[in-house]
C-alpha cells in the first residue's frame, strides 16, 4: 500500500472513531441522568434501608450493579471502549477532587451520625486522594507522558482501595454485627441524601479510576511498541 492510501486508511479509522465517540457520548449522558434519578426515587422511597439484623444487601446492589454494568459496556461494546480510552485524562483526574467531600464523614461522626470505624478511614481516604487530584491533574498538563508513570497508576489503584475499603467497613458497621460500633451504626447512609455515596458517587469514582488506569495501560503498550519499532537490529 503507498502512502497515499495509508494516509486514507488512518483517516476513515480516525473519522470512525469521531463518529462512534459522537454516537456514545448521548447515551452515556442520559444514562448517567436515569442513574441519578433512578438512585433519588428509590432513596426517597427507602428501597436501600435494610432488614434489621441483616447486612445491607440493598446497598451492596446500588453499588454492584452500575459497576457491573459500566464493565459488561466496557468489554462488551467497542464504541464504548473507544469512548473510555478517548476521555480528557485531566478531567477524569480532576473530578476526584470532589473526594474531598469526605471531609464530611468526619463532621458525622462528631455529630454522632456514623461511627469512627467507618468514617475516619472512609473520609481520610477520600480527602487524601482529593487532596493529591491537583497535583496529578498539574503533572498531566505538563507532561501528558506523566499517565504512564508509577506515581499516577499507584494514586489510581490506592483511589479504587479507599472506596473498597470504605464500603466493606460502611457494610460492616451497618448493624448486622451486635455491638461492634454501639448504638451508632452506618444506617444513615442508606437513607437521601447519604445514600447517593454509596448508590452513585462511589461506583462512579470507580469508573473513573478504572479508565485512568486503562488509558494508562494504553499509553505504555503504544510507547513499548513505538520503542521496539524503532531498535535498529
């Protein structure tokens, strides 16, 4: 093939790729719409609260099922894989600066709300990754080779353990165990507005990460390849 036709073929891939990216987009805004609504109705009806005694399965649900979702899409689509891998770095890095919000736990347990086992390695947690979005989303700007080091994977991966930690110790602590935490339970969060961390906030800022790292993963098997390319013999 000469150049010419190269040069076409790397245009209809790539006008391929703008249009499946244009395609998805929608759809991906009204499905995070019907989410959000879906999670304020069924909060506001208290479907997540809980039998007593039990452990709060429908809070495990909230919290699997858009996962599961999100990764069946993932690997089951190829428009929506290219519309993962195409995603703004900066600005899936910047949104986990909201993570900030975990501050928030902490004043819940010092108004009685939820108890200390769940909200300081919760909120703690969160306030760190919060705290270093801005410092990750500068390194991307500077240098966009920056998505393939150690330091921006390992803020990922310890972002993804954070929230699993803080939902297996929200589950926990939820009450089916006698005792462990007293009378203050994390019962709250399966009520509105706390329901939306767990129901909504949580598995979304999974996703985030899990793109960061997929792109990332991207970028070092591209620069690998390019690196083995151009080794003279």
């Amino acid at each position: 093939m000469n150049m010419k036709g190269e040069m076409s073929l790397e245009h209809m891939e790539a006008s391929e790729l703008k249009d499946n990216h244009s395609s998805v987009r929608p759809v991906v805004t009204v499905a995070m719409a019907l989410w959000f609504g879906l999670v304020l109705l069924l909060g506001a009806r208290g479907a997540f609260v809980g039998a007593p005694g039990l452990p709060p399965l429908p809070i495990f649900f909230g919290f699997a099922i858009p996962l599961a979702v999100f990764f069946a899409a993932y690997f089951g689509w190829s428009a929506f894989r290219a519309f993962v891998h195409r995603l703004d770095l900066r600005l899936v890095a910047a949104i986990q600066g909201w993570r900030w919000a975990g501050m928030g736990f902490l004043s819940l347990y010092a108004y009685g709300v939820l108890p200390g086992l769940f909200a300081f390695p919760a909120g703690l947690g969160d306030m760190a990754v919060g705290f270093a979005a801005p410092w990750i989303v500068l390194g991307l700007v500077r240098h966009p080779s920056f998505a393939t080091s150690r330091r921006f994977v390992m803020w990922n991966v310890l972002g993804i353990l954070d929230l699993v930690v803080a939902v297996s110790l929200g589950t926990i602590c939820s009450g089916f165990i006698p005792g462990l935490t007293g009378n203050v339970t994390t019962s709250a969060m399966a009520q509105l507005p706390l329901v939306l961390v767990p129901a909504y906030l949580v598995p979304f800022f999974i996703m985030l990460h899990f793109t960061a790292l997929s792109q990332a993963r991207r970028l070092a098997r591209s620069g690998n390849s390019a690196d083995k390319t151009s080794t003279p013999l």
